[in-house]
C-alpha cells in the first residue's frame, strides 16, 4: 500500500475518481461500500465526495458493472454515512455488497470552474519531471483511506511509483495538453539507484 497524509489541491473538484475502466466510460467515483451496520441490511458506505452526505444528491449510483444502486442515508460520520440500499433487507444480503463501488455520470455532477478537474481526469496523462523528461503514465489515483495517491507505470520498471496528490509532489497539471509534472522524493530515487547498484 501506498497509502500518505496529504493536503487537498485547491483546483481539484470535490469528487474524486480513481477508476481507469470507469473513467473511459465517463463515469467517476463516488464511493465505496463498507461492512454491514446490524442486521437490518444498513452499511457503512465510505464518500469521496466534499461533504459525505453529497454522495446522494447527485442523482443515480452504479456499481462498476453498471447496475444501479439506490441509497437512503440514515447516519453522517465523516467520512463515512449509514446507508440502507434498496432490495437489501438483511446483513448477509448487505455482506455481499462489502468493497463494492459506487459511481455516478459525469454529466451528473455540477460543472467544474476553469482550472479544475476530477482527479480521475489524471488518468492516462504522461508525467514528467521538473526539466520534461519523461517519466512513465498515470494509471490511477488511488486512496486508501488516508489519502490521494497518483500511481504511475514508469518506462522500464516493474513497480509503480506512488506519490501523494500534493503540491510537493505533483507541482503541475496541464489539462491542455495531459501531462502532469512530477517531484520523486528523494528517498525514492536513492533507494531505486542503492537496488540498481545491487542488482
């Protein structure tokens, strides 16, 4: 896991997307459904939205099959709701539906001020260094609870290089032309040449 603490980005949009599959078919992720609450069918859903009660006020959900999920909120403990789900009545029914995502279409959320973007919009962007090498591309954004993470395939390497969405690591997001530019922290790149003079 790559999982850091990390500062929001003050252009990026309130919902995050992490999804590479589901962003070519232009949806963006909303959330992520937890373990049951009780034995009445209600779950702890996980929001990646600003507010965590948003996750319902954007019209449908789906799940990355493209079924579509319909939730109630029932309880608000940031950043996590108690949801009941429509046609699930009972904790196993509710078990089953543990780590399912949930997504909404794009043209469902409010439209974005000039600047900003969804993080799923990282993905599929070439990313450089300071000086404009290349580095690799953005397969996705990850969180794993403690924060945004861009993973990036890199050329000729096997292991994904994972940095915190935050200005010391990613210091520019060009939407024009789909490149980000990157910093590799120090420890990155010294642990990478102590592996390579080993090797």
């Amino acid at each position: 896991m790559c999982a850091m603490n990390l500062k929001s980005n003050e252009n990026v949009a309130s919902m995050r997307g992490v999804d590479f599959s589901a962003q070519k078919s232009n949806l963006i992720l909303m959330g992520m459904i937890g373990k049951p609450k009780g034995v009445k069918g209600e779950v702890w859903i996980y929001t990646y939205t600003a507010q965590p009660k948003d996750i319902a006020d954007y019209g449908a959900l789906y799940d990355d099959a493209g079924r579509r999920i319909s939730i109630s909120i029932r309880q608000i403990k940031s950043p996590q709701v108690v949801a009941t789900i429509d046609g699930v009545n009972d904790r196993d029914a509710a078990m089953l539906l543990r780590g399912v995502k949930l997504f909404t279409r794009r043209d469902q959320l409010p439209p974005l001020a000039a600047g900003q973007f969804y993080l799923a919009d990282l993905i599929g962007m070439d990313a450089v260094d300071r000086d404009a090498n290349p580095i690799g591309v953005v397969v996705d954004v990850a969180n794993y609870g403690a924060g945004d993470i861009v993973e990036i395939k890199r050329q000729g390497q096997k292991e994904l290089l994972c940095l915190r969405f935050a200005a010391d690591h990613i210091i520019d997001v060009d939407l024009v032309n789909r490149r980000i530019k990157i910093s590799i922290p120090d420890f990155i790149e010294t642990r990478e040449g102590e592996d390579m003079d080993h090797a």
